[in-house]
C-alpha cells in the first residue's frame, strides 16, 4: 500500500465515522467511537474486497471505494448489533 492509498484509506476511515456519527443523530459510539469503527471499517474493506476477487482498480479512487464500502458496511452491522 502506498502512501497515498494509505492516507485516502484514513481519510475515508475518518469521513465515514463522522457521517455516520451525524446520520444516527449522535445515537451510537461517540465521536471518537464512530471515527474509529470507520477506520477500522476502512481497513477490513481493503483486506476482505481483494480477497474475494473483487477488484475496483488501483490507485486511490480504487481504494478510497474501497474503504468506503468496508467501513459503511462495519457501521452499519454495528449499528444493527447494537440495536438487538
């Protein structure tokens, strides 16, 4: 991973829990909470998508997506966890 697709891998991390954070009406982890299931949602997308063969392109639009569907996907499990 390059540096750059590092730092768009955090920065979507980061975007994604605090969207999440004010989407759920601050209903959820906290601020520092929510940003860290993102970044930690963030990682697991680009390890689990190539994976399964499941390729976006390179370069970091392909893993900014990436990340964004992995750390969209940790939150919301998370949130349905939370609720049951």
């Amino acid at each position: 991973m390059s540096l750059e697709q590092l730092i768009a891998t955090l920065a979507v991390g980061v975007a994604a829990g605090v969207a999440a954070h004010v989407f759920f009406r601050f209903r959820g982890f906290g601020l520092l909470g929510d940003i860290i299931v993102g970044l930690i949602g963030a990682f697991i997308g680009g390890w689990v998508l190539p994976a399964f063969g499941l390729s976006l392109g390179g370069g970091v639009a392909g893993t900014a997506i990436t990340s964004a569907i992995g750390a969209i996907a940790v939150i919301v499990v998370l949130r349905i966890a939370k609720r049951a």
